[in-house]
C-alpha cells in the first residue's frame, strides 16, 4: 500500500507539473507575470518567490495550478478598512505590502488601507499609524508583492503583464501548452519504454523464435514461417492468429503455412493452458520482433497514436450510446489504476503514466467551459468577433464550467468510491 501511495503522488506529481510548465513557460514568453506556480492543492507547506513567480508546494498531492496576472480576483484582500503593513524602498514606493496576521515579518507603516489602485495608477492611501486625521497617499512599485493572509508572498498584478494585455496568438498558446506538454510527456514515455522492450513485436504472422520441444517444433515449423491461415480462417497479422489458435485448445487444428515462397499444410493439437479462469490453446511460438533504433521509436508512436485513438473512441461512445459515470475516473480510478501499474513493476508504472498523459491532454481540449479546451474556445470567439469578449461574460462561463466540473468530480468520486472500495 505504501508502494502503491508514493507511485500515486508521483505518478500525479509529474502529470501536474508537467501541465501546468506548459502554462507557465508559454504564459513567460507572452510577458504575463505568473504569480504563482503551485503543485497540489490546499495550505501550504513550502513556498519560494524567484523571478517574480512564487513557487508553492501545497499539502494535497491532487491537483496544481498557475495563477496568471488577470485570471483571479486581484488582491481583493485588501479592501477598504484593512489593515496592512507597509515597506517602502529609498524612493518612498511602496515594495511590499503585508496583508497577513503576522504583523512582524518586517518593519513597516501601519497603514488601514482607504482605497487603491494596484492595476493601472499604482497606488494605495489610508490611515497611518491610525491617525484618521490625514489620509496619506503612497506610490506602489510596479514590482510590489503583497503577502496574503495564509503567508504566501506573490507580486502584484499591473495591467501591463496581465494575460489579457498579451496578444491572441499568445494567449491561445499558453491556453492550449498544457494538454500539449501531457502529450510530449505521454510520446516521450512510449518511446522510453520501447527502448526498455528486449524486442519490438511486428504484429506479422511471421514466426519469430519457435521453442524447443513445443506443438510447433515438432511439427516442423521453424523461425521465418509465415502462418497465413488457421483452420481456413485468414490470419494476416499475429492478433488473429495468437487469437484463433488460443481458442482451439486441444482441438485438431489445420494450419497452412509460407516458406521460401513455398506453401505447406500441417495439423496440430494446441497445448491446453490455463489462464485465470478460462483455458487456451498455445503451440508454442513467439512473434518476431526487431530491434533497430528506428523500430523502437516507432513504437513508442504507435502506442502513442493507439492511446489517442481509444480514448475518442471512448468519448464517442458516451456521445453515441448514453454517458455513464463508469465511462470517467477520477483520483480514486486513478489510484486503484496505479495500485495495478505499481504491481507490474517500473513498465507497468511508465505505461500507466503516458497512458493517463494522454488522457489528461483530450479531456482538457474538450470545450467545456473552466477547461483549456473551454478557454481556447472562447479564445476563437474573440478571434471571429474581433474584439474581447466582455468580463463579466467571460466570468459567468468560467464560473458556470467551475460548478459542473466540480459536481461532475464529486459525482464521479462517489462512483468510483463504490465501484473499488464498496463492492
């Protein structure tokens, strides 16, 4: 179980941090200040600013995030009648402004903010000391942090290097970088673990190695063979003909092979084997497999292109024939999902990985408001009219998105709590 908790936290350690450096390295490069970089969810338990980021590790290893300038409700702690704590630099701006309980970080003014403009004009005024006799004005610096009431210390956000203030193109980039990284992460992963396969599997009906002694050694068949039909049934790749053979054991099976351009006849009875609860036919074969850089890397494209196609096959299937919370998982899927990687050793782990990559990169596209897809969307829309689309529109959506993905996630919670735990 132990095992099974830390491939867990890593495992959705990187998917997170992997998504979300999409965002925050395509947000830098269009000059929108990311103010914070957080991996997990919840208080706090380590935070570090650099560069005019604050970089945050929070105590639920279940999600992450990056809060861009414009994309939250600025500062709204500060709200006329707060009290804060200021520190001004040689020239009299202010440089940091403490709106936490913990008076004692630095030495500063007492200030009970009056009113504020962190965004265009910079500046704050209030009460100094508490003397109500004279409100006193101060120039904020464009760079300012404010440290918010749980301790963290992020910078301010001028309209300048919010994300809105960034062009299109670029705002269309940092939105759609993350589920872009989760499929660089998921080919990435495919393609490693080619390179840790002893051979790469042709999916041909051409024998690679014959074992000695087995059903097929003795009746002649030699590395090279191509078995093109199985009982009369055609089989043109190793999936039907693994298939046809297993569903004979110990039945007389006809089998028409090609050797040196040469077809030949022979019957076998498939050795009974019994996997799980059902029993199959095996003669003893194994598929061919190359070895070359080139194949490896294909395979991992293969695999990659095979993902990619299950899962909009999966979603059409909701579409098509009714959606069911059994079709979706969410954290405890994904644990229970983990706990059966975690049992196939470091493969299994990696595939789980790439697979849940992928995963993560399609459902994140889709057009659902709260969700990059959603966003992009929006993102098109402003495209077509050619002008902003108005806040407070934007805002209703995003909050409408919010709400069905959050009653979605606790709905699919509970289903996945029954279908794993309660049986």
């Amino acid at each position: 179980m132990i095992i099974t908790i830390i491939t867990f936290i890593i495992v959705f350690g990187v998917l997170v941090l992997v998504h979300e450096f999409g965002h925050y390295y395509f947000a830098k490069r269009a000059g929108i200040l990311v103010r914070e970089f957080s991996i997990g969810m919840g208080p706090k338990i380590w935070w570090s600013q650099r560069n005019g980021t604050t970089y945050t590790i929070r105590i639920l290893p279940l999600g992450g995030y990056v809060r861009m300038a414009g994309m939250d409700d600025e500062d709204d702690e500060i709200r006329p009648g707060t009290p804060v704590t200021i520190q001004l630099n040689d020239d009299q701006e202010v440089v940091t402004i403490n709106a936490s309980d913990k008076t004692g970080l630095f030495q500063g003014l007492p200030l009970q903010v009056v009113a504020k403009d962190l965004v265009d004009d910079l500046w704050i005024k209030g009460y100094v000391n508490g003397d109500e006799s004279e409100v006193k004005t101060f120039n904020v610096n464009h760079d300012a942090s404010i440290i918010e009431k749980d301790g963290t210390k992020v910078r301010i956000a001028p309209r300048d290097v919010q994300f809105n203030s960034a062009t299109l193109p670029a705002r269309m980039m940092t939105n759609f970088a993350g589920p872009m990284n989760n499929f660089i992460l998921s080919l990435v992963v495919f393609i490693i673990l080619g390179f840790t396969l002893p051979g790469i599997p042709t999916n041909s009906n051409q024998l690679g190695e014959v074992k000695t002694g087995s059903v097929a050694a003795r009746a002649g068949l030699v590395t090279g063979d191509r078995i093109v039909k199985v009982q009369g049934k055609r089989t043109a790749n190793w999936q039907s003909l693994a298939t046809n053979i297993s569903s004979r054991p110990g039945k007389s099976t006809r089998l028409e092979y090609v050797r040196d351009h040469k077809t030949y006849h022979v019957t076998v009875k498939p050795k009974k084997v019994r996997e799980g609860h059902e029993v199959i036919g095996q003669i003893g074969i194994m598929e061919k497999q190359k070895h070359g850089f080139a194949d490896r890397l294909r395979y991992g494209w293969r695999q990659f292109v095979s993902a990619g196609t299950l899962i909009f096959t999966v979603l059409g299937h909701m579409f098509t024939h009714g959606f069911s919370l059994n079709d979706l998982g969410g954290p405890v899927a994904i644990y229970a999902g983990t706990s059966q990687a975690a049992a196939l050793g470091v493969n299994g782990v990696l595939n789980f990985l790439a697979l849940l990559s992928i995963n993560l990169g399609i459902v994140n596209l889709l057009p659902i408001p709260a969700l990059d897809g959603g966003k992009l969307l929006l993102n098109i829309i402003e495209a077509i009219i050619r002008r902003p689309i108005p806040e407070k529109a934007e805002g209703v959506v995003t909050l409408i998105g919010f709400a069905f993905l959050l009653l979605l996630m606790i709905l699919v919670t509970w289903n996945d709590v029954q279908r794993y735990f309660i049986k």
